[in-house]
C-alpha cells in the first residue's frame, strides 16, 4: 500500500527547486545571462583596445622609419 499522496503545492515548490539549481549549475552560478548592456560593453572595449594597438604599430612603424633614414 502506498503512502498519502503528498501536496501538490510542496510538488511544486520542490520542482521550482530542482529547476534553479540546475538552472545556478547550467550558468555556472549565475542567477541571469549576460544582458545585452554587457555584451556591447565588452564589443566597444574590444573595439577601443584595437584601435589603440592600431596607433601604436603605425607611430612604431614611423619611428623605425625615421631612425632608418638617418
């Protein structure tokens, strides 16, 4: 013979459990992705560090041109 069935309400909030945690351990423990804000953030940073290597190699390039001729 089985035992009561158990409430339905303690059902659910064991499930809604289960869920976040795996939900926590999928994210690697984070309660929400990486918003859109983030990721543009991070693209315009990528953005700005390219340039400034850009500059770089060009007053470089321009040095070592300068220095050669003499």
């Amino acid at each position: 013979m089985t035992g009561p069935r158990p409430d339905p309400k303690v059902v659910l909030q064991a499930h809604a459990l289960r869920s976040a945690a795996t939900r926590d351990a999928v994210l690697h423990g984070t309660n929400r992705p990486r918003t859109h804000r983030a990721v543009l953030s991070a693209l315009w940073g990528s953005v700005m560090l390219a340039v400034v290597i850009v500059i770089v190699v060009i007053v470089a390039s321009r040095i070592v041109t300068v220095l050669h001729q003499k």
